[in-house]
C-alpha cells in the first residue's frame, strides 16, 4: 500500500488536540488526508441511524458537532454545501 494510504489507515482516529488514538498525535502531525476522511466519517456517523441512539443529527447539529470537537473550518464549511447524504453517498443537492 502507498504511505499515505497507511497514514490514513492509522490517522484517521487521532485529534489535532492529541486526544485521538493510537498515538495522541497532534496538529501538524497529522496527515491532511487523515483529517479529510476522518472529517468525513465523524459526519456521516452523525447523519446515519444509530441502534445505540434515539435519532440520528440533523445536518445543522452534525456540522455545529464538528465545530466543537474542533475539526478545520475549511473542511466543515465544503461539507456544509455537499447536498444529502446516503449510505456515504453524495444523492442530491
């Protein structure tokens, strides 16, 4: 696999802040792409049916959700104009 798929594989749970897993990086250490897909999971998880939760975010709540824990604004703001999301999957605008 080529390194920066690995990095992504391995980075994309760690946190700018270091509060992330495995290795607590923190900002700076970070793959960009690590942060793009992680950005991306954290949003679509929301958006998605939990069996552990009584409702899934609303697109409003999923992005203030990513504002606090802090993710780039740069990266909230192109998720904000992407149209509806389905099973990862951009459907509609």
């Amino acid at each position: 696999m080529p390194d920066p798929v690995c990095r992504v594989v391995r980075e994309h749970h760690e946190r700018s802040d270091g509060s992330g897993y495995p290795n607590g990086l923190g900002n700076g250490e970070i793959h960009p792409l690590s942060v793009i897909v992680a950005v991306v999971e954290v949003y679509t998880a929301l958006l998605e049916h939990r069996p552990y939760l009584d409702r899934s975010f609303t697109k409003v709540e999923a992005l203030a959700e990513l504002e606090r824990q802090r993710f780039p604004g740069k990266l909230i703001q192109v998720l904000a104009g992407v149209g509806e999301v389905a099973v990862g999957k951009v459907v509609g605008k």
